[in-house]
C-alpha cells in the first residue's frame, strides 16, 4: 500500500532537494501547504532554510502553526525545521523567536572557539540507545551540515555531533523527530535515515 508522503511548503527551504531524494527511493512525495493534505498524510517532513524568524513567519502567514503542532504522524524536521520544532530560536537579532514547541530545547548560537562558523560540511554522528532513525547506520557514520546554531544535548537528544562543542544532530519526542544535517545531501546514510523515516 502506497504512503501519502508530504513535504510541508514552508515558504523557506530548499524543498526540492527533499523531494528528489525522496523520489529517489521510489516514493511519490506531496509538497502542499494545505491543511488538509498534511493532515491527512501518513508521514510529515519539515524542511527549512534560513532563520527561525523568517520560517515562523511564513508558517504562522500560512495558518500551519497549529496544524503541525496537533500532528500524530511521524513528522521529520530537516536543519532548520528541526529548529523550529522546540521552544525557541536565540537566532534573530531582536533575542529570540517563539517556535513550534513540541519538543523541549532551546536553539542557541554554536560556541566552538576558534574553530569557524557556520560548521558546514561531513561530520560523524553518534546516536543514542536504540534510535529508530538510524537503524543499519553505525555510529561514527558522517552526515552533511550547514548551520551556527545548534540545540543542546538533553533527554531528547537522539544523536549528537561534536564540533568545539557537543550538540543535538538529532531530536525525538514522540511522533516529532528531527535531525540538524541534511540527509538529502548525506548519500548514502542520509537515503538509508530518509528510508527509515517512511518505514516508522
């Protein structure tokens, strides 16, 4: 039995390089931003690009705040859109933007030293316990980043990556997970964590 697969259309991400990697696994993919269709899809991915203020913006302009917050579905936020999926984002210049709240953490700027930021490129993730997402992918795996603000490690940590620092590569609660890299850049761990996903 086929899946409804759909992208949520934040109005903020790069969504095609989501799309086609997902199609690449052989799964048609819905990029929508009505409420309905996420509703009504089996699993949800949430793509962002960009700073916390602006996404939020456009998702409270497209009315999906509360839509995506009263998902039950397995929902995936890829980079940013794992950001915008805890309490709030340090990343605009007026303190801090109020997110979606579903899972606890805070996104703070990364403080690595001298080391530069945005921490961009392949980097090893270590996941924690038994972690759905990353079933057949061993830690020590390298997965693709681009980003200067990161989420603490905590109780909702499902992987974590080091660079100056230790952070959050990958958050879960519930049916919400996210993951800080972009799979759909990571070839062949991010395909296997993308397959995962649309196996829960």
């Amino acid at each position: 039995m086929s899946q409804q697969i759909v992208i949520v259309n934040t109005g903020c991400a790069n969504i095609s390089s989501v799309k086609f990697a997902v199609e690449r696994l052989g799964v048609s993919v819905h990029v929508s931003d009505d409420l309905g269709v996420i509703s009504g899809a089996d699993k949800v991915f949430l793509p962002g690009v960009g700073s916390a203020n602006a996404a939020m913006a456009s998702i409270e302009q497209k009315n999906l705040i509360s839509c995506i917050q009263g998902l039950q579905q397995p929902v995936l936020g890829i980079c940013l859109g794992m950001q915008l999926m805890v309490e709030k984002s340090a990343e605009s210049l007026s303190g801090s933007t109020a997110c979606l709240n579903v899972i606890p953490g805070e996104v703070k700027r990364m403080q690595v030293g001298d080391l530069r930021l945005p921490h961009m490129g392949w980097n090893t993730v270590s996941p924690q316990g038994d972690a759905p997402l990353f079933k057949g992918i061993p830690a020590g795996t390298y997965f693709y980043f681009v980003h200067s603000f990161a989420v603490a490690v905590g109780e909702y940590t499902m992987a974590s990556c080091q660079y100056g620092m230790d952070f959050s590569a990958a958050l879960h609660k519930d049916n919400f997970f996210g993951v800080q890299f972009h799979p759909e850049r990571s070839s062949d761990a991010g395909a296997e964590l993308l397959k995962n996903f649309i196996e829960l």
